[in-house]
C-alpha cells in the first residue's frame, strides 16, 4: 500500500505516462475512497482512510518529476538529501546567479516581458533536467549523476516559485 | 465505463429499499433542506411552499425557540432575543461573542446550540415531508438515514467540528460535511455532464468561498479553494446601512439638514432602529440588482426618518473594496491551480448575493465570458448536497455514480521555536491526507514537548487560528536533539484533523482529535444532548446501549458477508480467531445488557478483521486495475 508505483500499477520508472497515472488514480479513489464506505462499520471506514490516504500520497509523488525521480533514488539507495549536501556545480551557480539578477530587475521595472522572458528560459532549464534524469534513471542507472540533476532541478523550482510570486504580483 | 465495486455491509439484504437521505444548506442569511425523490434532486419547502428558511431564532424565556420567518419577524420588536447570522460565529466560544452571551430572557446560547435549532427545524421539515415523522403513536416508521450538510469551503477545523456537534445536537446523522462550492458543482455537473476545469464563486450571506474543479468521466477533484469566511452579502448591505444612517434626521426637526450621526458611530441608534435600518439596507440592495436607482424613505421606530435616494453607481462606489477582495481571492485560487482566467471551461455563479449586477460583471470581466447563472444561486447548494447524500446511502443507480476529491482550504501546521508555524499539511492537499514529521528536543533531559495545532497561511503562530495544544510526556531524558518525536497529522473525508505524536526510539505516544479551541467537549455536548432530549440517565443508557447493539450486528453482518466473499484470503488460524471473536459478539448482542462489553466486543472483533479488511482492499484494488488495463487494450484494438 505504501509503495505509489505498486500501489497504482505503474511501471517502476521516471517515464510516465500522464494519462495512465491519472486513469489509474481515479480508479483506485473509486475504489477505496470513504465514501464508498459512508453507512459501513467503522472498521472498513478506517481502512478505506488509510488507502484513500496512501492513494493521495501516490499520486502526488508520481504527479511531481522531482518528487518521483528522488523517490527512485532513495530506493536505490542514494538518497537526495538536498538539505545536508548542498555543494552545486559552479556553472550551475552562475547560472542561478544571472537569473536571479533578471528577476530583480525585472520586479524593479515591473516589466512582464522580462518576467516572461524568464519563464521561457526555466521551462528550457526543466526540459533539459528531465531529459537528464530520464536517461540517467531509466537507461543508464547511474545514480550519482541523476542525484545530481535532481538536486540542480530543485533548485530550478524554487526559483521558480519566486518568478511566480513576482507576475501574481505584478497581475 | 463500470467500476467494481465491493459488497457494501448491511446494503446487500435489501437492494432495491429507497432509503431517505438529504442535503442540508446551513447559510448565514437563509437555510435549505433538499432530496433526491425519483431520481430528481428538489428543494423541501415548508407548508406555505417557502424553499428558504431564515437562518434566524428568537428565544423567549419558558417557551421553545421560534426559527425562520417567526424569528426575523420580531427582530424590530424584541432585536436583543433575536439571534441572526449565527454562522458566523460557528467555532468560536461564548466569551468571543457578547451578542450570544447576553441573550436577554433566556441566558446564553452558544453558537452550535443556535444552529442546531435551525437543523432541528429543518429536519422536522423533512421528516414532514418524507413520511420519516412520528405518527400520532410516535413511533416512527420510516427514519432519515442521514444528511449531508454543506460548509464553506473556507471553514477551519473548529468551525467544521462545531457544524458537525450542531447536527449531533439536532439529532441528525451526518454522512459527510461537504463544500459550499463541491456541492454546487456537482448540481451543476450533473445536470450538464461538464468535463474540464470549473471556477465556483461562491458569495453568500456571510461567506465567500471560490473553487477550482476538474470535471471528468464522473470525478469531481477540487484543485484549489480560497475564501474569506468573513466576506459576503451581509457585508454589502452594511455599507448601505452606513450611507443611510449618516441621512438620518431626527423625528423632531423634519426639514432639517442631515443630523450629526456620523458614519461610522451607530452606537447612538436604538436596537430597534439599528434593526429595522439593517432591513431596509438588504431590501435596497436587492432592489438595486433590478434598478438603477431607489427612492429611500424610511421612518425608524424612534420616528426619525431617512430620505434618500440611492443610485447602483453610489452603491458600487461604496461596495467597491469588497469586490475586489472577492476578485483577488479568485485570482490566488488560479494560482494555486496552475492555471490562467482564460483557461477556465466555465464558471458559476452561487449564492444569493451573485445576483448583484456588479459581481456579475466582475467575474466576467476577469474570466472574458458570461458565467452560468441557470441553477437557482440560492438552492444549487443544497440540491447537490442531496444529491451527494443520495449517494452516499447507496441509492444510485447502475452507471450514476460519481466520486469527489476535495481538498484541505487552509494550511495545517506546528508552533516551533520563536513563535514560528512548521507547516506539515499544505492548503489545497487533497483529502483524506495525512503526513508526518520529525521534531527534536531542545534542551539536555527534556521529557515533555508541547504541540500546538494550527492553521492559516501566516509565518507566525500569532497571526494563525489556534486548533489545539496537548503535550507529549515520558520523553526519556537525552541530550537535546537527540530524541526522536514524529508527529502525524491526518485529515479525514470531512476535512477535519486529528494529531498523533510518537517518541521514536521509545514508543512513548500521546494524540488528540483537534476539537477543544471553541470550548466544547466531548461530555459539553453530551450534557447538552441530555437537556436537548430531556432524557433521565436511564434513557441514555439504554440509547447507548442500542446504538452499540446497532454497530455490532453492522459488522457481524459485515464479516460473515467478507468471510462468504473472500475466506480464502485468510489462514486457518485466522479464521478461527475471527469465527470465535463473533460467536462472542453475538452472544453479547443478543443479551444486550452492558454497553461497554458490547463496545470491547466490536472492538476486538475490529481489531482481529482489520488485516482481512486490508487484504480484500488490496484484492479490489488489484480487480480495478486489471479492468482498466482489459479496457485499454480494448480502446486501443
């Protein structure tokens, strides 16, 4: 119950494909969902919250790239530890850097062109990570190399997270 | 396309049996009663045909309580007895609310035994018309199995544990809280068969919430969901209430130029003039959502007297902040789904108050197209809450079957070091959820922690609600940081929390189900079901003891339908211990003569099934995927 791949019926891989995660999710809530279990004894309303929650687990997971590839790692036994393993690429860093400077200039200007500019250049970033991590994950099994562009794509979305926040406020 | 579904317990003796199931509106301004009849979902009214109750009691000293119509009709004469608006008060206790506590001839009343003479009224109303009333014997031949009844979707946990006590309290079984908006959607789903992504602006009486739904092959799965549980149509009307009495002239001086009451400083109107100004501020209201201009001329019960004429524009001008405030919550809700106004399949309208022309047009403007409006706003709620109830009793139809996915509104978080929140469950995670996280102590031999519960999108616990606090105590001494203290959060179907704590190299453990901030217990409500029913100790007993032989003969039933079903999923031995774990339920069952042995009972049973429970999920699971994958491969042929 507790492994989202198994638990989904899902190839044990970064690939996916959406549509069958999506299809699967479904089926399964429709299954275990509590409220599939409104007028049952308590018992089976307790289980059908602990499927109904582990479910929810799953998909949220294997919905999320970063999320899914780390969880490959760990089990593979290299755990992504973003937090006490913090050493980055240098090229990596100045790239961090440059970007960084464009969305302070462009929150100083307020200027969305800039903003969406931006946004152009990390979906190019996400695409490349992903095809990073797919070839080191699925095809290759070399797992230093796809800690790495996991802990680099993280990164990416956080910085991600302020460009957001910058155009929700600009409107 | 068919999903499998599991035996349902107790469903299988009587397939074709109608059960009476409704769905239950609770509004600030109004409240409404639906039901599924025929396969139709409908509105219950009362005996002069109204659909709306007012959400209104008045309390006289030694009689019952007057609801609805009766109640607002005394708020000029008698406004200090007169409780309006209670749900905005839901969830907090008696000392936040001077109005409840200083109810003039009959003492106080907290905000869920107001609401549960609402839910009384409108139970009895269904009750009415179902055939489930008492005959002239009293006995009842038919009884309502349950309701589902609807909340904002922005309500916290304390505000969502105090409906459900009100219900409790009104005798009324709850199936399941369910969102103002989910609800909503699903009338509106249904009746149009939408598939893709739907915006619900939601702006009640006193709340507004807004919705972002994915509609697909019968699932409804909540995206986002924002609102400000302080915002809505009573709102509007305050600012015309605030226009107005600035006009006020005294009764002595006709003629004379506006008096001296400012804008703001209404503490010099009688409670009575307060009152009747307040209606006449919603009556123009409503008028201006048809005209352009109203011609005001009023004369308060002190004889002062307004004289105005108030235009849409003015009303606009003056409203103007709150609108906005509405639109910018929608826009945070885009947000947290990932998506852009223009990306929206649709978007409805619900509430009472979206039939003022200027929200309308607001919503338009920000989504660039007309929004539905084709589902009465004021009774779409409560017509998908029964349709949700309809199907949570287990009357659906073969292939009229839908599933919900709805989410937590707010953030659940932690007090940590320096009066900061540790967010553990982020808002808009879907339900049922639940996560857990470590925690360590701080100081050297430190063998207690306190855990403070809260909730909100604020860095600091002070500006966050506070759920709950419990202590974990045992903690063998250590080092700090050494001890090991994982607390677990889980978020049930209904959207409410309980909380687990676990010292990790020891077991010590201590949890709580987050429901003390509003100041209501267990045994609070018990007394008060005690005084609500008049029963005498004895009566009680015997309920209880009923109810526990209702629960054991539940999931006796249960088992031996799973045992039929799937006994080669267990070992001998399992068996066997199940086969006896029942023989003495039954036989306490059938003595029926202690409650408590009856409830150790069902508990070891419960206990000697849950693995068996888990297996036969896990084989249905499997069976689902299975069909999916037969499916595809036809699709695909």
């Amino acid at each position: 119950m507790n492994d989202p791949f198994a638990l989904l019926g899902l190839p044990v891989q970064y690939a996916l494909d959406r549509s069958a995660l999506e299809s699967a999710y479904r089926q399964v809530q429709g299954v275990v969902h509590p409220d599939r279990f409104a007028t049952s004894s308590d018992r089976d309303l307790r289980v059908a919250v602990q499927w109904a929650t582990a479910t929810n687990e799953a998909v949220r997971v294997l919905r999320d790239p970063v999320k899914r590839a780390a969880l490959l790692c760990e089990r593979h036994g290299h755990p992504v530890d973003a937090e006490s393993n913090t050493s980055m690429p240098a090229s990596f860093l100045i790239q961090q850097m440059s970007w960084r400077e464009s969305l302070d200039e462009a929150r100083d200007s307020g200027d969305p062109a800039a903003l969406e500019a931006l946004r152009r250049s990390l979906d190019a970033a996400r695409t490349s990570l992903s095809q990073r991590v797919e070839r080191s994950i699925d095809h290759q099994q070399n797992w230093v190399e796809a800690v790495a562009a996991v802990r680099e794509w993280m990164f990416v979305e956080r910085f991600a997270d302020a460009v957001e926040a910058a155009e929700f406020a600009l409107g | 396309m068919a999903l499998l579904q599991i035996a349902e317990p107790g469903q299988s003796s009587a397939p074709h049996e109608h059960r009476l199931a409704i769905g239950i509106d609770l509004g600030t301004t109004n409240s409404l009663v639906a039901t599924v009849r025929s396969g139709l979902p409908e509105v219950i009214v009362d005996e002069s045909g109204r659909a709306l109750l007012p959400s209104a009691v008045w309390y006289r000293a030694n009689h019952p309580p007057v609801v609805g119509q009766g109640a607002l009709a005394q708020r000029i004469t008698d406004p200090r007895n007169v409780v309006v608006s209670v749900k905005r008060w839901m969830g907090r206790s008696l000392s936040e609310i001077d109005s409840l506590a200083d109810l003039g001839d009959s003492g106080p009343r907290s905000p869920v035994q107001v609401s549960a003479e609402i839910l009384k009224t409108l139970r009895e109303r269904a009750e009415q018309a179902l055939g489930a009333a008492p005959d002239s014997l009293g006995i009842r031949h038919q009884e309502i199995m349950g309701a589902v009844i609807t909340v904002p979707a922005h309500f916290d946990d304390a505000q969502r544990q105090a409906t459900k006590d009100s219900a409790r309290l009104a005798g009324i079984p709850v199936l399941r809280l369910l969102n103002e908006p989910t609800a909503a959607a699903i009338a509106y789903g249904l009746d149009q068969q939408a598939q893709g992504r739907f915006v619900v602006y939601d702006l009640g009486g006193g709340t507004f919430d807004v919705s972002i739904l994915q509609l697909s092959r019968g699932v409804f799965e909540v995206l986002s969901t924002g609102g400000d549980t302080a915002l809505g149509g009573d709102d509007f009307d305050r600012t015309l209430f605030e226009y107005l009495t600035g006009l006020i002239r005294p009764a002595a001086l006709p003629g004379s130029t506006p008096s001296a009451l400012s804008d703001t400083d209404t503490s010099t109107l009688s409670d009575a003039d307060t009152s009747a100004l307040r209606v006449e501020s919603r009556r123009v209201k409503e008028l201006l959502s048809t005209l352009a201009e109203v011609h005001v001329d009023f004369r308060l019960p002190s004889g002062q007297h307004v004289v105005a004429t108030v235009t849409a524009a003015e009303f606009e001008q003056r409203s103007a902040a709150l609108l906005s405030r509405t639109i910018l919550t929608t826009r945070r809700a885009l947000r947290d789904a990932g998506m852009q106004a223009s990306d929206a399949d649709g978007v409805v309208l619900v509430g009472g108050a979206t039939r003022m022309p200027a929200v309308r047009r607001a919503v338009a403007d920000l989504f660039g197209r007309e929004p539905l409006t084709n589902l009465d706003p004021d009774q779409v709620v409560a017509l998908g809450a029964a349709m949700q109830a309809n199907l949570l009793v287990g009357n659906r139809a073969p292939g009229d079957d839908w599933l919900l996915l709805d989410v937590i509104p707010l953030s659940l978080g932690l007090e940590t070091m320096g009066g900061l929140v540790e967010r553990i469950l982020a808002r808009n995670t879907t339900i049922p959820a639940a996560r857990a996280q470590e925690f360590t102590t701080f100081k050297d031999g430190q063998t207690a922690m306190a855990v403070h519960v809260v909730q909100g999108e604020r860095e600091l616990v002070a500006d966050c609600r506070s759920l709950g606090r419990f202590e974990l105590r045992g903690i063998p001494p250590m080092v700090a940081g050494a001890a090991r203290i994982q607390v677990t959060f889980q978020v049930d179907a209904d959207g409410l929390l309980s909380v687990a704590a676990r010292e990790l190299s020891t077991g010590v453990e201590a949890s709580v189900t987050v429901k003390p901030s509003y100041g209501l217990g267990d045994e609070a409500i018990a007394q008060m079901l005690t005084d609500a029913f008049g029963h005498a100790e004895e009566d009680a007993r015997l309920r209880s003891l009923h109810e526990q032989g209702v629960d054991a003969e539940r999931l006796l039933l249960a088992t031996q339908t799973a045992i039929d079903q799937d006994g080669q999923l267990l070992s001998v031995a399992d068996q066997a211990l199940i086969g006896q774990r029942m023989a003495e339920l039954s036989v306490l069952r059938e003595t029926l003569k202690d409650a408590d042995a009856l409830r150790a009972g069902i508990a070891a049973l419960s206990a000697a099934t849950e693995g068996f429970a888990a297996a036969r999920m896990d084989q249905a699971v499997r069976q689902a995927l299975a069909g999916r994958r037969v499916e595809d491969l036809d699709t695909n042929v």
